[in-house]
C-alpha cells in the first residue's frame, strides 16, 4: 500500500483533510496530515515566509522517516510541495500530485499566478497585518459552490490566516516542475470557480508540469469537505503507478 502526504492549502490546517483520509486509511494506505509553519496554533503570521513553510515539510519528512510517499498539495499547497520535492532527496517522494494547485516554476510566487483581481485583493486584506483571510462570501461562492451555506460557514469558522509571506515570496528551486525525475499529477474539479475561467488551474498551470497525468472528477475547489469519498478515489487515481 502506498503512504500519502496531503498538505493543505492557505488558511487551512491538515485536520481539513481528515474525512477525505479516513477513505484512504480504509484502503489500507498510510496518511500524514502535515500542518505546515504559519499555519499552527501560535505561529507569527506576520514574520512567517515561504521558505519557512517549505523547510516545515522537510523537517515533517525527516521528524516521520517518510520515504517513497505520494505527496499532495491542495491549491496554496502546490507551492511547498514543489519546494520540498526539490529538497528532498531522491526517493522520499514518488509522486507529486497538485490538487487544483498552483504550480510555480523558479522564482514564481502565488501572485505571479493570480488574476489581476486576487493581485489587489489579498495585499489590502493583509494591510498592517500581514494576514490573509478570505471573506466568507468569496468562499461559499467561489470555493465551496457545490456545498451548502451552512457547510461553508462551518469551514469559514475553522480557518486561520494566512502568512501574506507565504503567498507573496517568490519560491527558489534548483528545477522546475517539468524537469524534476518523479511522477506528476493533476486533479482537476470541473466546478472549481476559485480561479476565474479565463485564468484556470488546468490547463494553465498545470501544464508547467510537462509529463503529468491528469484526473478530473465532479466538484468544487473544496471537494475535501463537500465529497471526501470521492476525492479519496481520485486522490487513489492520481497516486497509482
């Protein structure tokens, strides 16, 4: 059976991912639920980096001797994935796979790949702060349009900031995506409103991967939450051999 690592993306814990690794865990696989640095309780949001999120997940691999393991991130988690995977030595991941994920070459950051309106929206929500956090109403209708309002403020309740650093440093790599030697994947929800049509996921960034393969499946930007058993399959898909 295969180990997965699923990072979570901005503003979420890996708690977020639970019910989808529940699915998992019953098809006899190993799950880790990383919560990255900026995202703990009592991190310093304002002072936390992106670096300091990517050597977080380092340090996670080595603190759990994870070796050989299928390693997700969810749309912010695209990056630190893709940092980690450069670090890391060769066979502690298998597969990256970017769940409706942002996919950054050198010296990109999270707002190189935004659209012009995300551009202006997260550094006036991080003012003096230097914290993002999404209103609730960009999150029931762009993020969790196939859930219900109840479900989407339930979530809105449970998420923290998010380290404007972490979204606005630019990621250093030794390799882009499409060069690095491990397998690549796409999961793709065809519902997913977060990004706007005219800028997507896929095939947009997901594209920088060069070879990948690519899984769809029904849903919105949050299918972790509004259909776990579903995204466990798909996750399942995207991490065989």
């Amino acid at each position: 059976m295969a180990t997965y690592v699923l990072v979570h993306g901005a503003c979420h814990e890996g708690q977020h991912f639970e019910e989808c690794a529940k699915h998992l865990r019953a098809a006899e696989h190993t799950v880790f639920l990383p919560t990255l640095k900026g995202n703990r309780p009592g991190d310093s949001r304002k002072t936390t980096t992106l670096e300091d999120a990517i050597n977080s997940l380092v340090d996670y691999f080595d603190e759990n001797n994870i070796h050989d393991a299928i390693l997700l991130g969810h749309s912010w988690g695209g990056l630190p994935i893709t940092g980690a995977a450069d670090r890391l030595a060769p066979g502690r991941v298998r597969r990256l796979i970017y769940y409706c994920a942002f996919v950054p070459n050198n010296g990109e950051s999270l707002m190189d790949m935004c659209p012009p309106h995300y551009q202006a929206l997260f550094p006036a929500l991080a003012g003096d702060t230097g914290e993002v956090l999404f209103p609730l109403p960009i999150l029931r209708e762009a993020f969790f349009n196939d859930g219900s309002e109840a479900d989407a403020k339930a979530l809105f309740d449970s998420l923290n900031p998010q380290p404007f650093n972490t979204m606005n440093d630019r990621i250093a790599l030794s390799k882009n995506p499409a060069e690095m030697q491990i397998g690549k994947s796409f999961l793709h929800c065809t519902e997913d409103t977060s990004l706007p049509q005219s800028l997507p996921f896929h095939p947009r960034l997901s594209e920088k991967l060069g070879l990948y393969r690519l899984v769809s499946m029904p849903g919105s930007h949050s299918t972790f939450v509004t259909a776990p058993a579903l995204t466990a399959q798909k996750i399942m898909e995207a991490g065989r051999d």
